[in-house]
C-alpha cells in the first residue's frame, strides 16, 4: 500500500505539466501548442523532446501508470481476500473478561439461562444481528455491509485503473469542421484531425455518415448579456451500420452516440460563400469558405486559396464581419450575429506552393511565391457586403461575396472504457460511503447459572457488553434495547469479574457484589 500510494503522489506530480503546458490534440484550444512554439521558439523544442506537449500519451507517464496499475493490483487483491474472508466469519468468542468490554452490564435474574439465551437471540436476529448461541452465551454481530463496501472500494479502484487503460489502448479521438450541408463519413481520411490510441483499429471504425443540415446559434439582443450565446443546435441526417436513415439534433452536452462512437459539439463559426473567376472569366471556385473565430463577436480570419485559376494562381486573406463597423483601429464586429455581414479582403497571385509535397494549413497562406496585388501604387483591399463583386486590378479574376454558412466543430471520441470507469467509479463512492458510514460492532450475551438455595430466589447471572470495530462507538441504545428485550435494567454496572456461587441476588446495579 505504501508503494501504491507513492506512486499515486508520483502520478499526481506527472500530470501538473499537462496543466501548466498546452497539450496537443485538445478541441476547444487545437493551435495552443503552435502557438507556444511561436511565442518560444528556444524553449519549445525541449519540452516537446520531453513529451510535455503530449504528457498523458508519453512514455514516461505510461511508465508511472503501469507501475501503479501492478501495484495496486498486488495491494488490492490480497486486501480483498482477507476482506471476503472477514465477511464470510461467524462472530467469535466472548472475551474472557467481559468487564472490560464498552457498555458492560452485569445482573441476576430470576430466568432459565437457556430462556434468557434465546430471548437475546431472538431480539438480536430481529435487529439483524448475525447470531450465533452455545450453551452459555450469545455471540451477534452487525455491520457487515462495512466490509462489504470496504471489498467494493478496493476492487473497484482496480476496475477503475482497468477502464481508464482500456479506453487509452483502444479507442480513438478527432476533430472535424462541417459547414452547413456538407456531409461526413467516418473514416481517417475525412477527420481534420485524427489521434489513435496504441491497438484502434483504423481499418475498422463504426461505419457511419452524416449531413450537417442546419446549424443554429440564438444570441442574447439586450441586457447586461447581450451578445452571449444562449442556445446551440446542430440538426443532423445520419445513417448508421443498418443503412437507416434518421434526423437528430446534437447540442453541448448532448452528443451523437452510435455504439460508443459519440460526437460532441465543441464550436462553431462562419463560412462565407463566394465564386471566383479567374483572368479569362471562368470559374474557377465556387462555394463555402471556413474562417476562424477571433473573439466574442465572431471576427474572423481565413484564407481562401484558387490553385486552378489562369494565367496565374490566386490567393485572397481577409476578415469577416458578422456585423461590421469601422473604428479608429480599423473594422471589427459589432455582434456575433449576421446583422451586416461584411468581407475585407486583400488579394494574392502567384505560385500557392501547393505542389511542393510540403503539407500546408487551410487557415494559413505561405507567402513566398506570392506577390500582393497593388492598386495605384498601393495594396489592394476590398471591403465587400453579400452579392457584391471585387474586381482585381488589370483584368486578373474578380470575387463575389454570395452569403454566408455556419459551421460546427465537432469532436469525436471513441471510448470503450469510459462506461467501465463511470460504473468503478459509482461503485467507489458507495464503498466509501457505506464503509465511513456503518458501524461494524460486536455484541455478547453470556449467562452463568446460578444456585438457589441462598437468599432470594435467583436462577442466572447475565452479562452483557459490546465493543466497536471502528473508531466510532457503537449505538447507545442497543444494549439498552436489548436489556429491555430480557426485563433487565438498563443502567450498567461497574465492571467486574463474576464471582463463585452462591451469591445474593442485587436489588439495583450500584449494589452488584464486587
């Protein structure tokens, strides 16, 4: 247990970079860690040779985790056998000197010891004792269920282990960006992102589709709230593995769940549409563009790239503004809702650079084989509303803004173990409970018989006492209750050791013969 708890603090102390560092693969931060490469440049090389850019999936942190893993499964299990075996016990025998014992009682009474036997037995079943009578005491104890919710503790901690590296080894995490109408299979290839574990099966992943039919996103419009968003709802045609086609809606909290593979909503933005022409006046692209959110009302930034135009290849980078203005710093969004949507856009020709084999970012624009378009000896810069065309100087292609789409963001998480660590960790919280809660404690009934030719007539000498098995005492009206139960008073007696016959019987338990 020693090393099990060591390494639980060891384990403890691993996780704090992934609090400290920005983490890769995170849905609601995914460019954190380029971001940090950017602003240290020096730095960042060594963290992530150091696996701190990726804490929870680094080989040392699995080290620290296998290690425990072992260790609490050498803890946990002999533990649990000794445990069941405490469970399965009958109570044992009454001490010697029940005068030491908690609550201790000692009197005469003018029953058969075998009534009074089976009178404490009976009255002690009925309180759910578990009760075991011999020819001169009664043995009962309660508050098993502590013991069985210490066993279900320390097996479910084990369980709990268990399912956390279940859904490490096996399942699978990704992100994907889908603008309203546009549909998605789940397959690697369609993830924007895409993060297996060590055994997922690729080539096997729940065979699904969807169609991101609508997206809607309703905004406070007065109140010291005004602009937040209060509502978030994707309306989704899904077919799943029996070809079945249904319609749900997926919102925070409420994901799409097809056999485990579940996806969440984790953000949303706009996709302006346009079509551009090139220099000979065809089309060359046509449709939704994602821009990245910038801030609470939505400006966003994002490139679009026409690799296919003539003579020269086309580029265009600006902003959009969901509801634009113009202040003294330059545009900006006024509110997050498309009140007056509105794209500022400066323009690109050249070689985009995509034919170099050289991965490139959708949301970035590699300058080098560009050349900004000018206009009067100045940058070219468009500010357009919907329907309307920008033309490029010198007849090089025009762009028209025709409206504007939503987007959502959904992340994706496949996770076999998940519901095996919820169902550890309920089992956990009961085990604590009932272990912290119930009083395990013992109770003893022994009873001398006594001769009856001395004094008054008295025919056995009962003892009773009890003892707590956990720090807390046990309840203080159950041999009271019991002693009512045999007609005996109810105040205890010193404690004392029980003498030779005969004796004259005590009229009161002060006056109990020492």
């Amino acid at each position: 247990m020693r090393t099990a708890v060591i390494l639980l603090i060891l384990l403890a102390l691993a996780a704090i970079p992934g609090s400290v560092f920005p983490q890769r693969n995170v849905a609601t931060d995914p460019a954190a860690v380029e971001q940090y490469v950017a602003k240290y440049p020096d730095l960042a090389p060594w963290l992530d040779r150091a696996g701190l850019f990726d804490v929870y999936a680094s080989p040392w942190f699995a080290a620290i985790y296998v290690l425990l893993l072992v260790s609490m499964t050498g803890c946990v299990l002999p533990r649990s056998l000794r445990l069941w075996r405490a469970i399965r016990s009958a109570p044992p025998v009454a001490p010697r000197n029940l005068g030491r014992m908690e609550d201790h009682r000692r009197l005469e009474v003018e029953q058969e010891p075998e009534a009074v036997l089976a009178a404490a037995a009976d009255h002690l079943r009925r309180r759910r004792f578990r009760v075991v009578v011999t020819d001169s005491e009664v043995r009962a104890e309660r508050g098993y269920l502590r013991e069985v919710g210490n066993l279900a503790f320390h097996l479910s901690l084990l369980v709990l282990l268990v399912g956390i590296a279940v859904g490490k080894l096996i399942g699978f995490e990704g992100r994907v960006a889908i603008v309203e109408g546009a549909t998605f299979a789940n397959d690697r290839s369609q993830y924007d992102v895409f993060t297996p574990s060590a055994w997922t099966d690729v080539d096997d992943l729940e065979p699904l589709s969807f169609r991101l039919d609508e997206f809607d996103v309703s905004y406070q419009l007065r109140g010291p709230s005004t602009g937040q968003p209060s509502d978030f709802t994707a309306r989704l045609s899904y077919q799943a593995g029996d070809g079945e086609q249904r319609t749900t809606t997926v919102q925070p909290n409420k994901p799409l769940d097809v056999n485990e593979t579940k996806f969440f909503l984790t953000g949303n933005g706009y996709a302006p549409r346009v079509t551009v022409r090139d220099g000979r006046g065809q089309v060359v692209f046509t449709g939704p563009v994602l821009f990245l959110p910038l801030d609470a009302n939505n400006t966003s930034e994002g490139v679009i790239k026409v690799p296919d135009a003539q003579p020269t290849q086309l580029a265009f980078e600006g902003l959009f503004l969901p509801t634009a203005a113009v202040g003294e710093q330059g545009p900006y969004s006024m509110f997050p809702d498309t009140l007056d949507p509105q794209l500022f856009l400066t323009a690109y020709t050249g070689d985009l650079g995509l034919g170099d084999g050289v991965p490139q970012s959708v949301f970035a624009l590699d300058r080098g084989g560009l050349t900004q378009v000018q206009e009067d000896g100045k940058p070219f810069a468009k500010a357009i509303s919907v329907g309307q065309t920008v033309e490029l100087p010198d007849g090089q292609g025009s762009l028209t803004f025709d409206g504007v789409s939503r987007f959502a963001n959904f992340q994706i998480a496949y996770d076999p173990g998940k519901e095996i660590t919820l169902a550890a960790a309920i089992v956990i919280l009961i085990g604590l409970t009932s272990s912290l809660a119930i009083r395990r404690r013992r109770l003893w009934v022994r009873v001398h018989p006594l001769a009856t030719g001395h004094g008054p007539p008295a025919h056995s000498l009962v003892e009773v006492a009890g003892y707590s098995l956990t720090r807390r005492p046990p309840p203080p009206a159950e041999i009271a209750e019991l002693c009512t139960a045999l007609d005996l008073p109810r105040s205890p007696t010193p404690p004392t050791t029980p003498p030779a016959p005969p004796i004259q019987r005590s009229r009161t338990s002060k006056d109990a013969p020492t």
